[in-house]
C-alpha cells in the first residue's frame, strides 16, 4: 500500500492559479465569489468549503527570493498554492460525530458527502483552518486528494495542471527525501530562509501535505505548532469530571443540611 | 440643479470619487490592511486574515448547552432530593424538568444542522474522541433514563408501590443523575477541545463556567416553580460565588488569547452575563430571602448564564479570526 503525498514548493511556482482552476474544474467546485482585495494578486483569500487549492501572493521586504524588475528597495513576491494537508491525526476526522470523514486506504482524509450531516464540528476542529461548511448546502467540504482519481491510477487535478512541478504528488517517504534535498539546494544556493513546512514533532504527528517555503510558516497562515484537538481530551475531560463530582457534592451539601 | 455643465458636475465628479473611494475601502476583506501594496514583514501573518474558520453554529447551539445544563443538573437535584428523603413534589417537579429539557435539547441540535433530516448519521458511530459523539450518546441515555425515572415516580405517586417498579425508579433517577452530570459538564469539554485559541485555552475553566452555571439554573428553575426551600437557596448561593470567582479569573487573564474576553461584543456580553451570573445574583440573595427576591435573583443568575453561553460563542468566533493570538499561544508551548 502505497501513502500519498503532496509537495507544494513555493520557489517553484508562478502563481497562475492552475491548480485552482483545475481543482474547481474536475471536482466540480461551485464558485464561492471573488472581493478584489489589494492583498498583491490574491483575490481567493482563504481554503474553505469550495476553495480546496489557494495559492497566495507574499509580498516581502526581503532580498533573497524571485525579485522584481527593477526595483532598488528589497523586495520580492513568493507565491505558494495551499491545501489541505491531510494530518497524520486530522482534527477533523477524531471529531466527526457520524464518522463521514474517514482515512482512505492512500492515507488521505476524505469526507464522505453521503453521510455528512452538517454539524460543524469539524469545522472549530481544523488546526489548519481548511474545512468549512458550504452554506446553501449545509455539508462540509474539503480537498478529497482527488481519490476519486488516485483509485484510478491518476494524479490529484492540481499536481497535473501545475505548469512548473511546484505541485509534485508522490509517495510520502520519497517526498520528504525529495523536500529535504530541495532545501538543502536553495540554501546553498543563497536562499537562507528556506525551510520545509511539514509538522512532525506536534499532536497532528505529519501531514501528508507539506511546503517548502521561504520564511516564516505565519507568513503563509500556517501555525508554527499545529496541535490536532484531541491533544487537549485529556485535560478538558479531567477537569470536566472534578467539577461534576464537586457539582454534585454541593448539592448533596445543601440537601444534608 | 443640473443647468449649469461646469461647476456642479465637476463637483459632482469628485463627490463620485470620494464615494468610490469609500465603497472600495468598505469592501475590502475582513482583518486584512488596507491597499496599497501591503507587506509582510518579521512573523507577521498572511496580511493579518484569518488562520482558522470561525465557528458555524447558529442561536440554537448556545441555547442546547443553557437548556441541557439545567435539564442534567435537575435529575441531580432529584437523585439528591429524594435520597434525603425530600418532599415527593420537588423530586417530580426537577424530574419533569429534566425530562422537558431532555425533549427540547434534540429539537434545537437537530435545527442546528447543515442537514437536519440527516441527524441519524449521529447515531450510526461511536467515538470515545469526539466529545460531539459522547455528547449525543449521552443526550440519548439521558433522556430515557429520565423517562424511565419519571414514569416509575409517577406510578409510585399513584400507588403502585410495587419493589419492581421502586426499583426501577431509583435505577432510572441514578443513571439519570449520572448522565445527567456528564450532560451539563460535555459541553464545556466540546468547546475547549477545538483549534479556536481561546476556547482551547480555557478548556479547564469551560466545563467548570458550565457546571456552575447549570447548577445554578437548576436551583433556579425549582425556585421559580416554587420551591423557595433553603436548598435551593444554598445551591443558588454556592453557584453565585462560583460564577464570581469564574469571573473575576477570566477578567484577571490577560493573556492575548483572552482578548475576545476582554474587547469587542463578545467581551461586553461575557461581562454583562458574569455580573449577573455572579455577584448580581450572590447581593440578591444575601440581601433578603423573601420569596420575591429570591425569584429576581434565580432569573438574574439565569439570564446571565443564558448570555454566557452565547458569550462563549462570541468569543470563539472573534477568535478565529485574530492570527496573531493563536501565532503566540502556539510559540508559547
């Protein structure tokens, strides 16, 4: 059984949006609308219930990175296409009350739309942010890793719409070998803040979607220690029972007396 | 007005602009800086939007956890009532309670759903990981538990003293208690084990806030239906301070992850409602327990616990949408 993963690389990509035109195309995503915002050439904003592929504009005041033209101020403008990331432990999955999100046998997280009953849930239990609910449907979506697809031997809609190999879908273990050495590479080629965006060490144990990117992970909304929820049951349950047994023994106090 | 070309339709012209200059800043996105060319600088976030989606429950769900509260804690006071050997009247009455809570909880649940015709789906899984499943299984147990409770009490208080069906009333009203208490504590447990910063924060307090508030409400509800019995005040009395202290605990936190607490409509609410949850409702029962006073301040510490819980949903909605809040929370640990 081979685990699926993506490589997203932010020095790779142009920022054509591709990946979200064929993401919306090939699942047949309803369009969600567009606000021009001023944010550099992002007019998509955020991942969300029918946008499952985002790419964002970075504007920095940075040296290192593609530049522009003819600027003498730092300055230069990254693009990275965002996705679900399809967590080791997903917060959305541990959460489903009606167990319609479920681990395919590629080891992606997949809603199953038939089942879904819209109880939100998942939605405040994404540490990511990804999942959301479609308002004049009531369901949850997501990115399915295209497994409607991978069952058939094809690769995710975005990975073969990508134009420069900035999406790269492959199995997991030789990804992160893959992700590994590209760093390594940018680094020595001067690109000092590159780095590889791919939570182990937290309670989401790996993501099956991971970035290389240059600078922070806040720079690209991702949360520097994602924690999956679950990681906080323990905690919020022990104080749940002391306080009922307190609860209780102050009503038996007050009927004692 | 429009006679003469030149001046009024230059001015005209510019009064445009200003307005096209006014709808553009209007329509620019929730939490993001203004154009032109914003950067992004340091660890600054993605042009200051949100990391996290707010969460999407609607006035149902803040109220479920209010009705469901009094509703588990009443089958407590019940259980409690009648192993002191209490007037058989208060044990019918808080179970009656329960039960109607019980009915009512479902029907607000289930509106609150994307698909509500699709809320079997609920009941399809288990899962011990998401206090959303134990919340539901727990609903269901307690509400036929409470049933079973009150249809063994009423039988007995027509007669059928029967072993059996004394029985089965104290089985009923224990499991009913049990469950019950898992009932109002749950809730406080499915808000604090969820990405949003500041409900995960507080996920020790939550189920703490909650049981209070529902310990409470229940002596309240009995108090209003009339039983103005020392007990209830006691309780009324012991949950007033809690609330206080809950309180005077949230306000002295002033972390960033608290800000929904302490700014914003959230923070008005959560304010307006500790103060009469706690010390509003704890002066009026000091001052006097004349039956009117102790009637003021069940609906004071009610109504101030009913805000409270929309207060909570307040709060996790402005916290999904401030970055830098789960940024530093997270860096933090």
């Amino acid at each position: 059984m081979t685990v699926s993963a993506f490589l997203t690389d932010a020095t790779l990509c142009i920022g054509c949006k591709a990946c979200e035109v064929a993401c919306k195309e090939w699942n047949e995503v309803p369009a969600d609308g567009m606000t021009w915002t001023g944010l550099s050439y992002d007019n998509t904003q955020s991942l969300g219930a029918s946008t499952w592929r985002h790419v964002m504009f970075l504007e920095q005041p940075a040296a290192a990175g593609p530049q522009l033209a003819e600027t003498t101020d730092p300055f230069r403008w990254v693009f990275l296409s965002d996705v679900c990331k399809h967590c080791g432990k997903a917060g959305c999955l541990e959460a489903c009350p009606t167990g319609a999100i479920m681990r395919t046998h590629v080891g992606s997280v997949l809603v199953q739309k038939d089942v879904c009953n819209g109880c939100g849930y998942c939605v405040v239990t994404c540490p990511f942010g990804v999942i959301d609910r479609r308002p004049d449907d009531g369901r949850a979506f997501k990115c399915t890793f295209c497994y409607d697809r991978q069952k058939s031997g094809l690769i995710p809609a975005c990975a073969k719409a990508c134009p420069t190999q900035s999406i790269q879908f492959g199995e997991l273990a030789e990804l992160q070998e893959r992700a590994q050495m590209r760093v390594h590479e940018l680094r020595e080629r001067g690109y000092h803040d590159a780095r590889l965006y791919d939570p182990q060490e937290t309670s989401v144990q790996g993501v099956h979607a991971f970035f290389v990117i240059l600078g922070e992970p806040e720079n690209y909304n991702f949360p520097p220690a994602p924690e999956a929820p679950t990681a906080y049951l323990k905690s919020a349950w022990t104080s749940a029972v002391i306080c009922a047994a307190i609860a209780f023994g102050i009503i038996c106090v007050a009927f004692a007396f | 007005m429009s006679s003469d070309p030149a001046t009024p339709a230059a001015k005209a012209t510019e009064e445009r602009l200003d307005e096209i200059r006014k709808a553009a800043a209007e329509s620019a996105p929730r939490g993001g800086r203004p154009s032109p060319a914003p950067q992004i600088r340091g660890r600054e976030s993605y042009y200051g939007l949100p990391v996290l989606k707010a969460p999407v429950w609607t006035w149902e769900v803040p109220l479920y956890f209010f009705i469901g509260g009094i509703a588990g804690m009443s089958a407590c006071l019940a259980l409690v009532a009648q192993l002191f050997g209490n007037e058989a009247a208060l044990v019918r009455s808080a179970l009656w309670v329960a039960l109607l809570g019980a009915a009512i909880c479902p029907v607000f649940l289930i509106a609150d759903l994307g698909r509500p015709e699709r809320f079997l789906a609920m009941l399809r899984v288990a899962k011990i990981q998401s206090p959303m499943s134990v919340g539901v299984w727990i609903l269901v147990s307690f509400s036929g538990c409470t049933f079973v409770a009150l249809l063994a009490n009423e039988l007995i208080a027509r007669g059928y003293t029967d072993i059996l069906i004394v029985g089965v009333n104290w089985a009923g009203e224990c499991t009913a208690a049990l469950t019950g208490l898992i009932l109002a504590a749950y809730t406080g447990v499915l808000l604090g084990a969820t990405a949003n910063p500041v409900w995960s924060h507080n996920r020790r307090a939550l189920p703490a806030h909650f049981l209070a508030a529902a310990l409470g409400g229940a002596a309240g509800v009995l108090e209003l239906l009339g039983f103005l019995i020392p007990p209830t005040q006691l309780i009324g009395v012991v949950a007033a301070v809690i609330e206080t202290l809950l309180g005077v605990h949230f306000e002295l936190s002033r972390l960033p992850v608290n800000a929904p607490l302490h700014r914003g409509k959230s923070a008005t609410a959560f304010r307006i409602a500790g103060v009469m949850a706690g010390p509003g409702a704890l002066i009026l029962r000091l001052v006097s327990d004349a039956p009117p006073v102790r009637r003021a301040a069940a609906v004071c510490f009610l109504a101030g616990s009913l805000l409270s819980r929309y207060a909570w949903i307040w709060a996790g909605r402005a916290s999904a949408m401030d970055p830098e809040a789960l940024f530093q929370m997270q860096r933090k640990s």
